[in-house]
C-alpha cells in the first residue's frame, strides 16, 4: 500500500513539472467544436481518455476471467471433497477387510 502511495506521489509530482514546462496555450479543433487550453492540460485530457478508453475495453476480458476462475476453484473444491469422501470410504473397506481376516478368539 504505501508502494502505491509513494508511485501516485511520483506521478503527481511529474504531471506538475510538466504541465509548467508546457504552459503553452493552444486551440484543439475537431468538426465545429473548438477548445483552447494549455498544452499540458490537453496531453493530459487525452492521457486520460485513452487510460479509460483501455479500462472499458478491458473489463468484460477481466470480469470473464475471474468468472472462469471461480467456476475452476468451485470444481475443484467438489473433486477434493469427493476424492475425500472416496479415500474415506476406502479406508474403511480397508479396516473392514482386515477386521474380517484376523482370528476370533
């Protein structure tokens, strides 16, 4: 956790240093909107929106992974308690047989 902490400060500190380096205004135009701000405000903005933009495409892959995942922890929980059921079962044939073999008296 303060591995995070200490990364998002870094981070933090870089995105300030180079938004002041590039305190440069300029216009983004696309169709009829237009938009003016500073360089590193729109570099940023356009940071983000791919960093979102990745998150939304790759969710569905993760929600799906963790789903297969669960489904594989669930099946193997049920092999374990039937080949613990199985053993048992086994052992106690075991004792049984051994039970059945030895002489009375």
């Amino acid at each position: 956790m303060q591995l995070q902490l200490i990364v998002a400060i870094i981070v933090a500190i870089l995105a300030v240093v180079f938004a002041l380096q590039n305190a440069v205004p300029i216009t983004v135009s696309f169709l009829t909107w237009r938009f003016e701000s500073s360089l590193a405000l729109v570099l940023l903005i356009t940071l983000a929106l791919g960093i979102l933009m990745s998150l939304l495409v790759s969710v569905p892959s993760m929600i799906k992974t963790r789903k297969i995942i669960s489904n594989q922890n669930k099946k193997i929980r049920e092999l374990e308690s039937g080949l613990q059921k199985e053993t048992e079962s086994e052992r106690e044939e075991e004792i049984e047989s051994e039970e059945s073999e030895l002489p009375l008296g």
